[in-house]
C-alpha cells in the first residue's frame, strides 16, 4: 500500500521522486507508515495526503474545513459515538447516509455505524484535522472519550445509542448478580453473554449475531484497546460505575473463530477488602496466620490455582499491617485493590519493570512490609528471599496445588534449599468452595457417599441448600475459603539443609504435624454446615478414593444386608 500511495503522490505531483525515495529510506530504517513520515517532513499537506488515500481506498472524499454538515444528519449518531468512532454524518444519498472517516482502515466500522445509525452507510474520507474540528463544532468537547470520567455511558446521559444501554444494562445486571466476570462469546448464530457468579458460569443473555460488531467495538474502545485490530489478543481496562459502586474492569480480547471473544474482570476494589476474621479460617489457622504475618522477618507464600482468593488473602493481612508504624510496598500484575497508606507498584515488563527490577529498588526504600504479587523464575524467588533474609517480612504467591508443593517449586525454580530453608516461614494453601445458600438450608439425611468422605455413622444429617429466589433456586450463595497450612519448624528445615528432593521435603511434611491438610478443614466446614461434600470433593484429591469406598460398599451389601468393610476417606 505505502508503494501504491507514494505512486499516487507522485503521479498527481504532490511530490517529487526525490521526495518519496527519502521518505521510503525512512520507513525502512523506521517501520514508519509512509504517510507519517512524509507529513513529518512536510513534503505534503494532510488534505492532498488523504485526497491520495482516498483514492488508493476508492473512497469519496469529503472537504470538511468550511462545511457542517446538516443538524438531521448528525443527530443521528450519539455524540460519544462519534467522538468513539471518530466519524461524522456528513450527508444522504440515495437512502444511504455518507459518514466521513480519517482512516482508510476504518473500513471495519461500517457494521458499527449501520447498526448504530439503523441505516445502510457509505464511508467518505476526510482530512484529520479537519474531521476532528467538524466533531467539536458539532458535537464539543465534552462528548470526548475521557473528557469527563472516561467510562462508559450511563442511562442518565440521556439519549444514547441502544449499543450503550446494552452494554450498561449488561454491567448492571453482573453486578446485581454478584458476578465476578462477564463473558461475552461470538457463535455462528448468536452471541451468548454469560456471568461467572460464586465461580460457576452461567447464560445471562443471548444477542443476535448483528450486536456483536458494535458491542466489541464499544467495549474497545472504552478498554483503550485498537477496534481496527482483530487478529491477535489484546488486554485493557475500563473505569465503570453500575449499582453505585465503582467497578475497575479488566478486558481480555481473544480471536475466536466467529469472531473476538471478551472476558471481563470486575473488581470492586471495596467489596474485596475484607478482614483477617473475614476468610472463613479456623481457631487455629487463623491464630497460626495471624503469627506468622507478625514475625519481622522472613518470606510467606500463598499457594492455589487462579481464582481461588490468594490476592484476598494477602490484602486482607496487609490492611492488618497497614499501620502508622510500618512502610509497606507491593509490587503487581496489576494493582487489582487500591489501598489507602500502601505504596503499590504496577510492574510494565515491555519498559523492563518487572517484578525482580522493582523489588531491587523496593529495598532503598526501607520497607517493613514487601508483598511481590507473584514468584515467577528464579531470579525474583532469590531477589524475594534475600530481602526476607535483611529485615523484611516478605508475602507472595506461586502456583501450585498444595503447600509443602511451594517448597519444590522453588527448589524446581534453582532456588538453592539453604535459602529456601533459612528464610521460609510457613506457606498456606487455600481454595474458594460455594457457600450453602442459608435462606433455605435445611437437614437432610447424608447419602453413602458423604457418610464415607466424612466418616459418619448411618442416619447422620447434613445442612443442605433446597434452593429460594434467593439464590436464583441454586442452593448456594457466596463462597468461603478452605485453607491449609505448613509450618516450618527445626526437622523440616534440617530435611533441607540435607538435600535439595522436594520428594523428601514433601514426604517430611506429611510424617510431621506442621501441615495441616485441605479436606480436613474442608470437612469440617461441611460438618459446620457452611459447605457440601461435592463441593469438599471438587477442591481436594480423595474423591476417586471416596467413589471407589463406596463401589466397594455396594457390592459388599449387593448379596446381602451385612454392612461394608473399612475404607478409605
């Protein structure tokens, strides 16, 4: 295309072969498109630039520097449309309305803008600084993306497009629903919208194929993210206000075969904060917790899958540090909860801050408190671990499925075991399991399966939800966190001083008191009637060895009434 347009130029002698041959040199040596470089050198005017765009795109071209275009026209698009779209109604003909662009490629929102304006539309080219004093004669400034808050649209800003109330209403609802994420996911014949609430994804709405357009383009452009780009991933964030609670959206665009798909991410950074009384843990894990965050020294690891409350957690002790006499800093990926008093950083790996960079400099800073969002290589695990070792308390996060596990991962990351030995205070584990709905819990008799995970006697009763329009006739409503938790004392560090076999170490842990497991806590949550034993199976590893107890069962009780053997729980 930069060939094609610099031909066009010549030939219309805009400009001179010696003109084009210097700025081609340019975009070589630059990957610059070549109608930038040649503006940069003023070898043109951006009218005779856009005139050859034009063109070269076999688009009309429209003169907008002394023209405003009739008021019935432009009133047909919302001004933070136009501003979004950066295109303006400019005139009608032949039933189809001629609405002025600056870009060639903005060829993709034509769909958009057919949608919004519910009439066939016919792309003209203009000049961009022209088209962009035409938007604020038209429309001002106070319609521009970012003038005001720079969210989305709400109903109280009076006449919007239909694609802006879908997109607010979408966000209201999630909201009324408690939902942690909104998915929005293009098919062949519609686009289904589901919302993730207490962990479980369900249908929330189904669009025909025509909304999808310009709902991706809307959620795009308020992500800060490029609508002209459609094959490859994109990440971006939207400010959002919806049931009077400002919400921090985080947006993941993936291609899809039908189409881009986007996840959002809702955080509240309010509702999220809660209290160290708040996590659902026990007399003891919680006494242990509260020790642990105390000492002055020393690195804490949280350990689970995405999603299961790791970045809760750890807030929730940094609000219990949070005093006047402590410095705290974190760094993050991203800062998901703003906390008033603590210094967060926000680590940007493409300018080269990354977790290892900014921990370096967290230590001129003399921190008492440091949390690294996430261990993940070698050289921030030793960069952690030697700010632990000179008079920090130092709390992070890795990946794995149980605790005594983030001692090997460390190991597997090359993290020698002396140091890992030297400076780990203790490592929790924890899960999210749904929270028995308490509108309509009531006791029912336990089945064979729950009797054998729990070790209860025959006729033994557990809480159950029956389902209420509370919790939309699911059973559950919230979540709760299971925990466990490792304690380092003398024979577990000995066991790594000795060797660097995370087998070892693992095998150590589980011959010691210091660990205490996943599914007794998770037991007794059930037994407490805050939690099922499905949801108990789901989040830890005995449930193959629960089924197969009870398919021993049932055939030992098949030829006979005589009850069933031991098993294994």
């Amino acid at each position: 295309m930069s060939r094609d347009l610099g031909e066009i130029l010549v030939a219309q002698g805009a400009i001179s072969e010696e003109q084009l041959r210097a700025a081609r040199t340019v975009v070589t040596q630059r990957s610059t498109p070549l109608a930038k470089v040649l503006l940069d050198q003023r070898a043109t005017d951006e009218v005779t630039l856009s005139r050859a765009q034009a063109k070269l795109a076999r688009l009309p071209f429209v003169d907008l520097a002394e023209r405003t275009p009739p008021e019935r026209l432009t009133a047909l698009l919302d001004a933070g449309a136009a501003w979004e779209l950066e295109a303006l109604p400019v005139a009608e003909k032949d039933g189809q309305i001629i609405v002025a662009v600056s870009d060639p490629e903005k060829v993709v929102v034509v769909d958009t803008l057919r949608f919004l304006l519910d009439r066939p539309v016919t792309l003209a080219l203009a000049a961009p600084e022209a088209l962009r004093k035409s938007l604020l004669r038209v429309y001002g400034e106070a319609a521009k993306p970012g003038a005001a808050s720079g969210s989305p649209r709400g109903p109280e800003d009076g006449d919007e497009a239909p694609i802006v109330r879908l997109v607010h209403r979408t966000f209201e609802l999630a909201v009324e629903q408690r939902a942690s994420d909104i998915h929005v996911e293009p098919f062949a014949d519609r686009v289904r919208i589901r919302y993730r609430v207490d962990g479980a994804l369900h249908i929330a709405a189904e669009h025909p194929t025509e909304v999808f357009a310009p709902l991706v383009s809307h959620l795009k452009v308020n992500a800060g993210l490029d609508i002209a780009e459609k094959r490859r991933p994109q990440d971006g964030r939207i400010a959002f206000k919806a049931g009077g609670r400002d919400l921090d959206v985080r947006v993941s665009v993936l291609p899809t075969n039908h189409g881009e798909s986007v996840v959002m991410r809702l955080l509240d950074r309010e509702a999220n904060l809660i209290s160290l009384e708040q996590l659902g843990m026990s007399k003891a894990s919680l006494a242990w917790f509260s020790d642990v965050i105390e000492r002055p020294n020393g690195i804490f690891l949280v350990t689970g899958p995405t999603g299961s409350g790791k970045t809760t957690t750890l807030y929730a002790a940094l609000q219990t540090l949070n005093r006047p006499d402590k410095k705290i800093l974190t760094v993050e990926d991203p800062v998901e909860y703003r906390i008033r008093g603590i210094n967060q950083v926000q680590v940007h790996p493409h300018i080269g801050l990354n977790f290892s960079r900014v921990l370096r400099a967290f230590l001129r800073q003399a921190p008492n408190v440091v949390l690294v969002g996430e261990i993940r290589d070698k050289e921030t695990a030793e960069v952690a671990i030697q700010a632990s070792l000179t008079g920090h308390i130092v709390f992070s996060t890795v990946h794995t499925n149980d605790a005594p596990s983030a001692v090997t991962r460390l190991l597997d990351m090359g993290v020698p075991p002396f140091l890992i030995a030297t400076s780990l205070q203790g490592v929790l584990a924890q899960r999210l399991v749904r929270r028995i709905c308490q509108e309509c819990a009531a006791d029912e008799p336990a089945d064979a399966l729950e009797r054998r995970v729990l070790n209860l006697p025959e006729g033994a009763m557990l809480k159950r939800g029956r389902g209420c329009r509370v919790c939309n006739g699911t059973g559950v409503r919230g979540r709760v966190g299971v925990y466990e938790w490792l304690d380092l004392d003398d024979s577990l560090r000995e066991t790594l001083f000795q060797s660097s076999d995370g087998g070892a170490f693992v095998a150590a842990a589980a011959k010691s008191d210091r660990w205490r497991r996943l599914a007794d806590d998770a037991a007794d949550k059930v037994r407490a009637g805050l939690t099922t034993v499905s949801e108990l199976l789901r989040v830890t590893k005995i449930k193959s060895e629960a089924a197969a107890s009870v398919e021993e069962a049932d055939v030992a009780v098949a030829p006979s009434t005589a009850p069933a053997g031991p098993g294994t729980s």
